[in-house]
C-alpha cells in the first residue's frame, strides 16, 4: 500500500450488497485503499438517524475482492461513524456514499440516508461526497454514472473543500440519455404530496403504506432538478448550517 | 369547538408517554384545539427518517383528556405525514413538536426527530416549531418550559413565519437557572467526538454501543449554545434548504 494513496471509506443506504455500490467501489479502488463499511439490509429514508438504543453489530464481509469490508446492522450515519471510531481509527481522506439507488435531488436529501452519511463526513471535517443514481431500477446500469463518478471525486481530493460542506451528486438516466456535463446548482423546492395507502389485516385492524407523488413546483433554472431534466449530472454544495440567517432579524422584531 | 381556535398537531420523540409532551399539552390545550399524533415508542436520533419498508400503525390513546390522540409505531416524520394526510385530511394551524428531553442545539438538529418533524411541517408550508428542554432526565420540571413555550407559540400564531422556515427553540435548565429570556440567534458549530463501547456477547462475538462527547468549538455570540450557557431560551430559525450558495461558484472553478 503505498502512502500515497488516499484511504477513502465507501457507504450507502441501498445496503451492501446493492448493485451501486459495487459500481463505486469499481471506480474508487483506481484512486485509492478502500474501506467498505456499508448496512446489511436496505436503509433507504433514514435520513440522518443514528441507532442509540439497541447495540450495534459489524459482521466482515468478502464481497470486494481484497479490500477490508463490513456490514453494519445501523444506519449510513452508524457505519462512517463506526468507521472513524472503531473501525480506522482515523479520519479517511474521503468517504463517498452511493451511488443510491434512485434520485436525491431537491428536498430528498432530508430524507436521504445516502446523503445523511456524506453530511456527517462534512460534520467530521472529511471530504465526502453522495453520488446517486436517478433510476430506481435495482438492475440499472450504473456504468453510466462511472465517469461522473471518477470526474467529481479526483477533482475533491486535488481541490480545497469548502468548509463544513459535502457534495451532493445526482446522475440523470434514461434510455436515450447521454450525461451531457456537469453543473453546480442548488437544491430544488420540491415536496412530496403523500397519500397512505391504507389496508386492512387479517384481524381487520388498519395499517398504512406511505406513497405519493413527487412535485416540482420550483421554476428557477439552476437547481439540480432542472439540470437533470436536461441531461446534465447535478452537484449541489451541502451543508449542515440549517439556521435560516434571512430571518433571524425578522423574528427578533416579534414580542419576545 | 369555535372555528377560531386554531387547530395545533402536536407530536414528539421521546414517545406518547413522556413528561414533555404532556407539559406541551398542557400549554397548547389553552390557545387552540389539539390533536396528538406521536410515537408509540422512543424514537430519539431518528432524524428525519421515514418508514418505507414496512407499514405503520396508529393507535387511538385515551391519555390526553378528551383530545384526539394517536400511537404510530413510525418516526416522528411519519407522524406528522400520517396527521395531515391521513388522520386530519387538511394541514394544521400549527405543529409543535416536544417538548424534547434533552437539548437540541447546535448541530443536534440533524439527528433530531423532535426538530425534523417541526422540519417537515416546514416543508409542507405550516407554522412549526420544535421545542426542547436542556435535561436528559427523564422527570425534568418542564414546568420552567411553560412560559417560552406559551410565549413563542402564540407569536407564531399571530405573526407570519417566515417563508420555508420552522423554528428550534431550546430551553434552559439547571437547579439555579431561571430563564432570563429569549434570544433568536444561529445553529452553533459543535460536533460529536464520538466513541463506541465496544463488549461482547455470550458468544464472544462483539457488539457496539454509541457514545462520546459533545465539543462545542463556536466561540461566536450568537449561537444557541451562547445564550443557553447565559440562561436564555434560544430559537434557530431552520431551514430545510440544505444547499451552500457560497460554494457553488469556488467548486465551477473546479475542471469538472
């Protein structure tokens, strides 16, 4: 292992043994030693939950040829922080996340375990980057996310990272679609409109199922929805400041 | 029930039978009509995760008076969509989440389920606010909480909220403390040093428990920590727009 390799840790939230994060490791192992510390069973919309109330459990795994790998039963959140702490014991040089199974463009990043890990890489001061692809397909070709992938994390280890900040990277994907570049764009106010869908059981007691439609009501021209719907992949600067500053003096006039 | 008494959703993280939620009860009773939608169980550090992967439940609770009340065996998140979207069929005057045991500050805010289901009442346009008490104890005297509380809700009320904005109100507590006042301000910059409690089973096989300590490394005034330390209540207008304007234009200097 020569030092002068980058040591980057490699998570998701599809789970290990997800079609995407195979694709990314496949990238990564050409740029750098490479650590997989991913859950054992889908984690998707866990946001940035992180398990405190029952113990956590690391099994190894033998899925990625020879690089050290293990499957974590808590969230995204759960495996870089285990990954820093108990795993490396050391900060890694990167840590990318992905690539998700389906988009987390726009207000998805909330929910987004993908993404969630990629933020607390930002929170431990580590370059990190989500890269997600817009197919919710689990066989999807994630081959045509590869030079997006390779593109964002070389140009990550040789630039600065803006403090306190991770990368969020959506690929768009299609039949006919051909990544036509890359844009950097900010997140779309787009929401979901849920509706539950509401079945009855055997003992004829309710239980609902979550669904809904995803809208875009945001005409602005540079978010990361609208560069997708061109063709464009979309890196949106994210970070971990939720404070609005625009109306702190707003609610400071109230009668407080 | 006079149809000017606004209609106020209340859940929490800490589950339908803690102290806080009550206390919040209690306030919320006085100013408008409420329904209670809140977890069946703790859902502390949850974030802004939702249940996709199995269906939820919901369980009428006779333990709010004559008040509709609610047990959901998902997230606080799912809370909240459950309540506009099925148990209610409109959006509530107002969402108030806690009253948290435990404070929320700084950048707590991302694990939160108490401030992500206030984030979520955000994203769907309604009034929202999370509230929390500076306690882990679990039979803290929320009583000192009554008069922020009261305070900061009807001015929610009676003022217009920010556009894409809920509010992180966090309460003081301490033997000697009485709240001097209120203080609008920003998320501080503090960060887990995290560690793991390793141990191991009766099999000898390992397992981990998530631990570590809080820093705060924000030397700034105007941060909620600040004013908590001083014995001010603190509110973080937050925002669920993730994206870092500042960065966009250093990372397309990028050769991406």
């Amino acid at each position: 292992m020569s030092s002068e390799r980058p040591l980057i840790l490699l998570t998701n939230d599809d789970g290990i043994s997800a079609k995407g994060i195979r694709c990314l490791y496949e990238e990564m192992i050409k740029i750098g030693e490479v650590i997989i510390i991913a859950p054992d069973s889908p984690q998707s919309a866990m946001g940035h939950a992180i398990t405190i109330s029952k113990p956590l459990r690391l099994e190894r795994s033998y899925l990625f040829n020879g690089s050290e790998a293990y499957a974590c039963s808590g969230t995204p959140v759960d495996c870089v922080k285990l990954g820093i702490y108990e795993i490396l014991g050391r900060k890694p040089d990167l840590i990318v996340s992905g690539i998700n199974h389906g988009a987390n463009t726009s207000t998805n990043v909330l929910y987004s375990g993908t993404m969630s890990a990629a933020v607390e890489g930002a929170m431990e001061g580590i370059r990190s980057i989500g890269f997600s692809l817009c197919s919710f397909d689990t066989d999807a070709d994630f081959s045509v996310a590869k030079d997006v992938v390779r593109k964002v994390a070389t140009n990550v280890l040789k630039n600065e990272m803006p403090e306190r900040v991770c990368l969020n990277v959506n690929i768009p994907y299609g039949k006919s679609v051909n990544v036509k570049g890359i844009r950097v764009c900010n997140q779309a106010h787009g929401f979901w409109e849920d509706s539950f869908d509401k079945r009855f059981d055997q003992f004829n007691k309710p239980y609902y199922w979550l669904t809904g439609d995803f809208l875009n009501q945001d005409t602005a021209e540079n978010t990361d929805l609208y560069w997708i719907e061109k063709g464009y992949a979309s890196i949106v600067p994210t970070q971990f400041d939720m404070t609005a500053y625009d109306a702190i003096n707003e609610i400071k006039s109230w009668s407080l």
